[in-house]
C-alpha cells in the first residue's frame, strides 16, 4: 500500500491543532502550529510531484468506506484545480500563522486556541478541496464555519460578535440549502445502488427540472461563500472586525471553497442547469465586479477597501468559471490562487500598518512612506497586485478571465474591464491617503516594518511575481482539469470572433 | 359482542421481556429497601440497584436487536425490533440519569431531590430535615417503574396494554417533576401541572381506544388493521379515534399544539429527572406512537400522514421561534426538545422503514445530547441552586472552557452541525421524509433548522464572546457519577457524528413493525 499522502494532508493540521492546544507555554504552541504548516507545506510538494500532467482527472485517489449504510466515503483525489488550491492553502497558512505572532497576544485571549483553531480550519479547508465525495465535502464545508466563528467571534475587533452572528448565519444558511440540493441529488439514484461519491452522481442522468433545483441549492451556498452580489453582505463586517491575519485567511483561502465548489461540483453535476443559469450567474458577476469596486473608493475604513476589493475580485472569478470556455474557467481557477496570494498580502501588510497607527480609518494616517519606507513598499506592491499590474500573477489571471469571457459574453467583459479601472482609483487613493503627503505627528515616528515582518509576507510577494513571469507550472495542471471538467459539461470555446486574424490559438 | 370464552392463561415468552421484568422487579424490591434497610445504606443500595437493572435491560436488549421477533402474552406484547431497539435506549437514558440522581457534592445540602415532597416549602420541617441530611431515596423506585412502563409502553400490541403502559410511565413522573430541592413552588407547580394536562390526554388516549373499539371490534392492533381495511366508506367513529389516541401520544411527544406543558415541567422539575423525561418519554411516546399508526392504522395512511404532516411543520417552527425568546437555559432546552419532536414527526411522516430507521437513530442521538446538556445545567449554579437564567452564562467559556465546550458540543448537535450525532440524525430523518415525496416538508425542516441555530448559537456566542457579568454563575465541582454521565455523552455525541455506520445500521436491522 503506498502512503495516503492526501489524508496525511489533512491530518497533518488537525494532530497539529491537538498538539498545539496541548504544549504547555504560548510561545512554544506558536512555534508548534507553523513547524505542522511547514510540514503541510512539504507533503504539498510531495503531492505536487506525484501529480501527472495527461493524466485522469482525480489522481491519488484514496476511498474508504465510511457510512456503508449511506454509501458515504472518505473519498479524496487530487486533480490539477484541488492541486493549486491546497499549494495556496499550504503556503498561506505558515504565512498567516506567522503574521499572527502578536495578534493573538494583543487579545488577551488564549494563544495556543487561536493557532489551534487556524490549524483545524486549515485541515477542513484542505479536506474540502480534495473530497470526492459530495456528502463528504458538505460535511467540511458546513464543519469550517464553527473555526472561523469562534475565530472572528473571539479575538475579533468591537462588533466581533455581530459580525461573527452574520458570517455564521449567512453561510448555515446556504448549508442548509445544500443540504437538501445534496439529498435530492443523492436520492435521484435508484434504491440499492445510492452513493455520495461524486463519480456515481456525475454520472446520474438527471432530467433538467430536478437540474435546476439542485443547482440552486448548491449554487447559492457556494455564492454566499465566495460572495456574490447580493448575497456578500456578511464579508465585509467580517473581514473588518476579525483580525488582519484571520481577514487574510477568510477571504484568501476560505471563501475559495466557494468558488472551487462551483468549477469542481457544480459545473460536472449539473452540466444543463448550468449552461441554463450561466447568463444570469455572469450578470451577478458582472454587478459584483462594479458594485464591490464602487463601494471599495467609498470606503474610509481600510479593512473595508479591501474587503470590498475582494467582492469585486470574487466576482471576477466566477465570471470566468460560467463563461465556459477553457481560457476562462482555467483562468478564474489561475485567478483563485493569485487572488489568495494578493489579497493575503495586501491584508497583512495593511494589517501591520493599521497595528501601528491603532486606526484602520484612512483620514488618520499620511506620509507614511518617510518614517516606513518599507511598509509603503510593501503596500504599493499588494496594492499593485490587487489592480492586476502586468508583470504579476492577478494580471495573467484577470487578463485570462476576460478574454475567455469576451469569447461568449462581449458585453459583460467589457464591463468587467471597468473592474481594473476602479480598482486602480480605490487602490491608488488608498496609498496617496496613507503613503504619500505630510506626516502629522501621529504618523512622524512610525516604525517601519521589522525583520519577522518582511519575512513572514515576502514570500508572498516573491511567488505573486514568479507566477505572474511564469505562470505555467500552475497553470498546466490548471487547464489540463478545466478542460476535462468542461468536456463533462459539453461545452467547447466559441469560434473566434475574428477568425482571420485569430493569434496565438 | 365477542362470546365469552373460556379463560386460556396467555403464553409467556419470559425470555424476551425478561429486561421490563428485571426493572420492575428492581423498582419493587427498591421500594421494600426503602421500607427496611437503614436509613444511611437506601441511597447507596437503590441506586446501585437501578444502575445494575438499567445495565441488564441495556445488555440483554442491545443484544437481541437483529433477531426474530416474539409476540407474547397472547398478543398483548410483541418484541420486535423497534421495541427492542427502544428498550435499549430506554434502559441507556435510565442509567444516565440515576447517575444524575447519585450527584451530592454540587449542592452543599445534598443530592437534587427535596428530603420530603410533602412538607410545605421553605418551612420549618423542611429546614430540619435538610439539617439531618434527610434523602429521599423513592427517586429510584419510581424512576425504575417509570423506566419499565416505557419499556411495555414501545412493545405494547393493544390499546389496553398501552394505555396501563402510559399510565405506569407517566405516575412516577408527575411525581419525581414535584421533588426539586430547590425552587420546591416552581418544581410543585411542574408536577401538578403535569398531573392535570397529562391525565387530559390520558382521558384523550382512553376515550380513543374506546371509538376504535366501537369501530373495529377490537383493541388489538393487528385485528384493528384487519378492522381497517375492512370498512366501507368514510367511518368517523374511527377517525375521531384515531385523532384522540393521537392526541394522547402526542402529549408525551409534546408536539405542538399539546406542547404546553413541557416549558414549565422541564423548568420546575429536578434537572436530573428533567434529563430523563426529555430523553426518555421522548423514545418511548414516539416508538409507540409509530407501532400504532403503521400496525394499527396502516389503512388509514393517507388521513394520518396529512394531520401529521401539519404538526410536523407548526411543531418545528413553533418550537424553533417560541425558543428564540426564551431566557432561561431549561425553557430554551424545552423549547428545543418541542421542535425536535417536529423533526421526529417528519421521520415519522415517511412511513416507510428508513424512516423506521431514521427516527430510532435520531432518537438515541437526541436523547444522549439532550441527557448531557441538562448534566452540564446542573453544574452551573449560584447560591440559589442552579443558575439557570441565561445571563448569568455570560462568559463561562472565560471561567470554565472545557464545560462550556462540551455545551457547546451538544448545542451544535442539536443544531445539527456536521461531525456531531445531530447532524447523522437530520440527515437520515431528512433523507427519508424526501424520499417518501415528502419535500415540501424537508424544506420547512430546514427552515426551523436554521431558525433553531440561530438560538443555539446565540448562547455559544454568550458563553464564549461574552464578559463575565456580575452576579454570575459560578461552577460546581461534581462527583464522579455526573463526571461520568457528561464524559460518556459527549463521547457518543461525537462518535455518532464521527463514525455512526455501526448505530445506523443497527437501527436499520431494528426497523421493521411487526404486525
């Protein structure tokens, strides 16, 4: 038998959140949970490297029964979508729990609770983007909830518990939605040979009433998650009053459970409803896109910036995901780990900027970039990243997204363009706030970044940079599974518009 | 008429009900212990006496599941596997609690119960007793006569045998809801209140069986199908019957709108008996309320399935909305066990075996986390006895993180949060009733379900991100018997959620009403 490497990935974190609400002192269970990321991160590599390009769709694929009764398995595999979600998940976490090292002191609250709770989260999120088996992936997908709100609920700012209220009702709700989407599904199959996985349901042939409705119990939980215009309202409050690191992870990795449900599930489950609703869903996308970025410039809270900045960018990956062509889906799949990567950045940095000032409202800082040249550099680049600057990974990605939607939906693409535009003002007028103009005496003496700090976001930058030049060896297996989950779907990419001077393809 | 025949003394199958006659035969020698042994020793013999009948009846019960089904007592009884799956939790929940009962280190003047149900409260006698650490050891006997109606009342095969069932279930119960130590007004209220309403729907219940007798010439429940399927046309004598024995079930199931009762019982009751009615009237009411309708009634499925349709969904919403205003921790307990008798009632509603299944499963799952949160109640005091008003919660997940934990555990299972037994039991109930076309009602089932996270939460939120408040409650350190009840419970909660393939297949060999 060879090595379960995908279950040690998820098993990894949780023995790790149990040892680290285990050791005795605080600093040691700090040091603990970021040596079981790094082990994470390694068994990544190790997962990575096993993974063939050409290959079938799920590799490694690992199955054990485990409610015989209900035909429930612990069924996971790995395919080129789930491989560049957990390689996020795995350098994100290390990253995060690093930058964390003094927020959980400044609570008051345990420390050894909080790194344990990322950890637990960490394994949840990692099982979910490698189950195969739909019941299975419900069941983590609900499971993460309770982490994460006791998470912002706890160490969270003023109206944490507000905040922590709405994140969990909103998302159980659409739980709960897809819950009864995956009995249904499950119960479509004739008695005697029911099963959650999710190779058996795929190839369920389900008549396209029944279609419809699945598709929007799953479609909504998933649009509540990643979210979407209207139903986004919970990510904001959240995103603000939880700490930075806990914002970073939430809307980094998290909420890409959402988006990774709709390329991974949704789109071969229900291949009909969701060539049905996909203009619907891409005018959503559309609205979010403008809509987050609108708010985004109206904003004086600069978590709220970047939370918004975020609704706007989600909605920019699921266009992609139901424009339905290859360079689209795989690029809305490109455009969930670069939008990790960016969004991390940008929280953490303005998280050890806002930790400095004490303020997250943009009037109460200037001239930052005298006193801390470092963090304004560091600020720019996040920032850069978020406004998809050429040269960058979210640039390949945005820049894939559009052209794979302009393929079947000109309009809404080039309305979606008008996405970067805001980006650019509600990002620039963020660093011109804080960066540039005269020091107050609040700002004067600010100190720049230490040394733990740039090393814990580096990282971040050094891969948004190397992604951005080389974008292949992620997008390889990225589109090598695109591809296959599209031919499910039966859909094929349109006749270029202008075929004559059609270019590279 | 039925002629008069010669009296044949019915067969006895003494080996399966051997379980019901070690527990009656233990609750009347606990009786002729507190009649004869000194007055120091009562305690200690009566409840090592429940806790080792409770064990026998579990075991032998637990065992049986799975083989062939007896009918006794000349049909009166029939031991089949929703019974027997039945006793057993019955016989599980009885263990748990008399260990509740055995707690005397958290109340400084001794164990949960008033030394004299008899005396007035707060009086002189009363203060003098309590002085001479006076026990009421009754607790026991009656409990275990309680316990051994329950375990009839789920393999009673005629209305007669389940009526004495009900009332030998329900008599001790009036009584142990009256005998709190603390807040004796409130806990005698409890049980005169459960007295006056239960006897109602005991009169419910006989009045019932009556009409069906008149309609179908029998109180058996296989001749009654028989009756059933025989008649020509709409026959309201058996309708009316068959809505007032409903009524009498439904009472103990408190479904609504026969759900008053349940708030202010268990409030007033003694949070130990509290824990066993909820678990155990619970399993046995519904077990019986589906041996009737499928065995009795089955030929009046479609009449059946509409009433129950309808308090299925006004039971869950009801119960899910009414607990979001409550402020005391036993209400909103109550307040949740009436909309989990909606959830059952939705199993019930699929009236197929997987629905046999799902409820038997939903059952156990419930009752555990229903005993241990009520453990967990106990713990929590002030001067006053328990400290059950919620505000005095606030941050007790600050003072005492594992106890609020393990709350908050059973809190999630209730709301049916993935990885606990509550969400296995949802599931099952819930995948059931849509496979019997009944989705329209899953949908609702959701909704409250939502609803009901709402209030759940809302105290996890007070235990765990609030301050500690002022006057606050503080928590008591409890002997090994209530240890053990909160460990084991938590245990199964998470072993059921975690790995609930060896329950659930269990409760799906348990599954088939024998007619």
């Amino acid at each position: 038998m060879t090595f379960p490497v995908l279950t040690a990935l998820v098993l990894v974190p949780l023995v790790g959140a149990i040892v680290t609400a285990l050791v005795p002192a605080a600093r040691t269970a700090k040091l603990t949970a970021i040596g079981f990321s790094l082990v994470s991160l390694a068994l990544t590599i190790v997962a990575a490297l096993q993974f063939e390009l050409g290959g079938p769709l799920y590799q490694l694929t690992e199955q054990v029964s485990w409610v015989a009764p209900f035909g429930v398995y612990w069924s996971l595999g790995l395919s080129g979508i789930s491989l560049a979600l957990i390689a996020l998940t795995a350098v994100a976490t290390p990253i995060v729990l690093g930058a964390m090292w003094n927020e959980a002191d400044a609570s008051g609250r345990s420390v050894k609770a909080f790194y344990a709770l990322v950890l637990v989260l960490q394994a949840m999120t990692v099982g979910a983007f490698l189950s195969t088996d739909v019941l299975l992936f419900y069941i983590l997908f609900e499971a993460m909830l309770i982490p994460m709100y006791f998470l912002i609920g706890v160490y969270g700012g003023d109206k944490r518990q507000y905040a922590a209220m709405k994140f969990l009702l909103y998302n159980l709700f659409g739980g709960l939605l897809m819950l009864a989407a995956v009995i249904g599904l499950y119960l479509q199959a004739p008695a005697g040979e029911r099963s959650f996985l999710l190779a058996d349901l795929v190839a369920l042939d389900i008549d396209a009433t029944t279609q419809n409705w699945l598709f929007l119990g799953f479609m909504i939980a998933f649009a509540i998650k990643a979210p979407l215009w209207p139903l986004h309202t919970w990510l904001p409050d959240a995103a603000t009053e939880a700490t930075p690191s806990q914002a970073a992870y939430l809307s980094g990795v998290v909420d890409k459970v959402g988006t990774f449900g709709m390329v991974a599930l949704v789109l071969p489950l229900f291949p009909d409803a969701t060539q049905t609703f996909a203009p619907v869903v891409v005018t959503l996308a559309v609205i979010s896109i403008l809509y987050g970025g609108l708010l985004a410039i109206g904003q004086t809270d600069i978590k709220r910036i970047i939370a918004f900045s975020s609704i706007s960018h989600f909605g920019v990956i699921v266009l992609g995901i139901f424009a339905l062509t290859s360079q689209g889906t795989g690029g809305s799949t490109f455009y969930m780990v670069s939008h990790g990567l960016s969004t991390t950045a940008l929280f953490l940095v303005a998280g050890m900027m806002i930790a400095r000032r004490g303020s997250r409202q943009l009037a109460d800082f200037g001239g930052l970039q005298k006193p801390a040249p470092i963090l304004a550099g560091f600020l720019l680049v996040a920032g850069l990243s978020g406004l998809a600057m050429p040269g960058l990974a979210t640039f390949v990605s945005e820049f894939l997204v559009l052209v794979g939607t302009f393929g079947r939906y000109q309009v809404a693409a080039a309305l979606a363009t008008f996405g970067i535009v805001l980006a650019a003002l509600y990002i620039l007028i963020m660093y011109q706030r804080t960066m540039t103009g005269p020091t107050t005496p609040e700002t004067e003496n600010t100190p720049d970044l230490r040394g733990r700090e740039v090393l814990v976001v580096a990282p971040l930058f050094v891969l948004l940079i190397a992604l951005g030049v080389a974008p292949a060896p992620l997008l390889d297996p990225i589109n090598d599974s695109t591809r296959q989950t599209l031919e499910v779907v039966g859909v094929s990419d349109p006749e270029p518009v202008f075929a004559a001077e059609g270019g590279d393809e | 008429m039925i002629a008069v025949q010669d009296f044949v003394a019915p067969t006895i199958d003494i080996g399966a009900v051997l379980p019901i006659v070690v527990v009656l035969g233990a609750a009347i020698i606990g009786v002729l212990v507190d009649a004869f042994a000194p007055a120091n020793r009562r305690a200690v013999v009566n409840a090592s006496l429940s806790a080792v009948a409770a064990t026998v009846a579990f075991g032998w019960t637990i065992a049986q599941v799975g083989g062939s089904a007896v009918v006794t007592f000349n049909g009166a009884v029939v031991i089949d596997g929703p019974a027997l799956f039945a006793q057993a939790a019955i016989a599980l929940f009885t263990l748990l609690s008399v260990l509740l009962y055995t707690e005397r280190r958290l109340d400084p003047a001794g164990d949960p119960f008033t030394p004299s149900g008899a005396v007035i409260p707060g009086g002189e006698v009363e203060r003098v007793l309590t002085l001479q650490k006076v026990q009421q050891t009754e607790v026991y006997p009656l409990t275990l006569f309680a316990s051994g109606g329950m375990m009839i009342f789920v393999a009673s095969n005629d209305l007669l045998t389940m009526f004495v069932a009900l009332e030998v279930l329900s008599l001790p119960l009036y009584l142990l809801s009256s005998l709190a130590r603390r807040k004796r007004l409130l806990s005698q209220e409890a049980g005169m209140k459960y007295f006056l309403l239960g006897a109602f729907a005991s009169g419910f219940f006989l009045y019932g069986a009556a009409l069906v007798y008149g309609a179908t010439g029998s109180l058996n429940l296989a001749q009654i199908d028989a009756g059933v399927s025989g008649r020509v046309g709409v026959d309201s004598l058996l309708l009316v019957g068959m809505g007032m024995l409903a009524v009498g079930l439904l009472f103990k199931i408190s479904a609504v709108p026969f759900q008053f009762w349940t708030p202010d019982v268990y409030q007033g009751a003694p949070t130990p008996v509290t824990a066993f009615m909820a678990a155990a009237t619970k399993t046995a009411a519904v077990v019986a309320l589906m041996r009737l309708l499928y065995v009795g009634l089955g030929g009046l499925v479609e009449d059946w399935t509409i009433l129950l349709w309808v308090i299925a969904a006004v039971t869950m919403l009801l119960g899910s909305v009414l607990a979001l205003t409550q402020t005391d921790v036993k209400r909103m307990l109550a307040y949740s066990s009436i909309a989990h008798a909606g959830f059952l009632l939705v199993g019930i509603v699929a009236a197929d075996e997987n629905g046999t299944a799902a409820v038997l499963f939903y059952l156990l799952a419930y009752g555990i986390a229903t005993i241990g949160a009520f453990a967990v109640v106990t713990l929590v005091r002030d001067a006053g006895g328990e400290a059950t008003h919620l505000s005095q919660w606030a941050g007790l997940g600050r003072r005492s993180p594992v106890l609020a934990s393990v709350f908050a555990l059973f809190l999630l299972s209730f709301a049916g949060i993935p990885l606990t037994s509550g969400f296995i039991g949802k599931l099952t109930v819930f995948s059931a009733a849509f496979d019997a076309g009944q989705g329209a009602l899953v949908i609702i089932g959701l909704v409250s379900s939502a609803i009901a996270a709402f209030f759940y939460v809302r105290v996890i939120v007070l235990m765990f991100f609030s301050d500690p408040a002022e006057g606050g409650a503080a928590v008591g350190v409890p002997s090994a018997g209530t240890t053990a009840v909160i460990t084991a419970t938590a245990l199964i909660t998470v072993l059921l959620g975690v790995v609930p393939g060896p329950v659930l297949e269990l409760a799906q060999m348990a599954s088939e009403f024998v007619r």
